[in-house]
C-alpha cells in the first residue's frame, strides 16, 4: 500500500484542494514521506505558517486517502 505522499501526488493535476495540497507538496523539497501519520504532515503544514484553510485542506485530504 503507498503511503500518503505517493497518494497526494498522484492528483497533482486535480483542479481542486487536493490538487493544490498535491502540487505544494511536490514543490516542498522537504516534505515528509514518513511516518504516515496524519500529524505528521500536520506539524509540517503548521511549521510553514499555514492558514486554516491549509490545514483543512490536509485534513481532508488525509480522510480521503484512508477511507479508500
């Protein structure tokens, strides 16, 4: 099972929250791939200034990645 960036990336092209979600995260040479974990990815998002629209987005689009 690919984790949780493999997955994010794959919708780079998305026209959405999670294609954007996706294409920052391709444009961050220093995003996590492990542990996939949400938090994680989380106190990433947070350390970059995120807005709460950032982090919703996160949310979602891990709820999305581990409901599939």
């Amino acid at each position: 099972m690919d984790g949780f960036t493999v997955w994010l990336l794959r919708h780079v092209t998305d026209r959405d929250a999670l294609g954007e979600l996706a294409r920052r995260a391709a444009a961050d040479p220093d995003w996590p791939e492990e542990p996939d974990r949400l938090k994680t990815f989380t106190e990433h998002v947070e350390g970059g200034h995120a807005t709460p629209a950032a982090l919703q987005d996160l949310t979602d689009a891990w709820v999305r990645y581990a409901s599939r």
